[in-house]
C-alpha cells in the first residue's frame, strides 16, 4: 500500500509541473430568489447551472450595476486563477446553520 501511495505521489507531480491553466469560465447568473432555502440560475460556458440553498439579500444577479466585489482584483487573481468573472454577478451565503447548498450542472 505505502508503495501504491507513493507512485501516486511521484505521478502526481509529475503531471502537475506540466500543467498550465487556461482561461476560467464563470457562471453568468440571470436570477435569484432570497431565502433559505433560496435559489439562483446561470449559465456556464453554455451549460445551465443551477443553485438551490442559501441565497441573501446581498446577492447580485443579471450582470448589470450592483458593487464589484472583484475590484481590487488582487485577492481574485493567482497563479492558477488568471481572469475574473466579466460581470459583477455574486451569490451571498452566510456562516451559519442552512437547509444545504446544492449547485447541478
């Protein structure tokens, strides 16, 4: 077993040094319902997304005026994270107890 681990382990970096990351697809959300449970529906690159759970007041949707939480862009951006969402689009969450969250492509 310690040897399996290990190969992984090798392969692993291995392959991640030879990776590059390319541009990152964010979800355009188009609407919202507040509550909780609350709901939420974009899309991804073409694909539908979906959001079922906690949704706050503060949440932002439709991609048109409301506050630009990415701007400063300096927590957002990395290495691995080259581009930020085109579109001021935000669902809130808060820390405490909820009905669950659940995203479906």
């Amino acid at each position: 077993m310690k040897f399996k681990a290990l190969l992984l382990s090798a392969a692993s970096l291995a392959v991640g040094s030879s990776l590059s990351i390319g541009q990152i697809m964010w979800t355009d959300w188009s609407s919202h319902t507040i509550g909780n449970p609350g709901s939420a529906s974009g899309v991804m690159g073409g694909v539908g997304v979906s959001y079922l759970g906690e949704v706050l007041s503060q949440t932002q949707t439709g991609g048109v005026g409301g506050t630009n939480y990415y701007n400063p862009p300096a927590p957002y951006l990395s290495a691995t994270i080259p581009n930020l969402p085109s579109h001021n689009d935000i669902i809130t969450l808060a820390q405490g107890p909820s009905t669950g969250n659940v995203l479906t492509l």
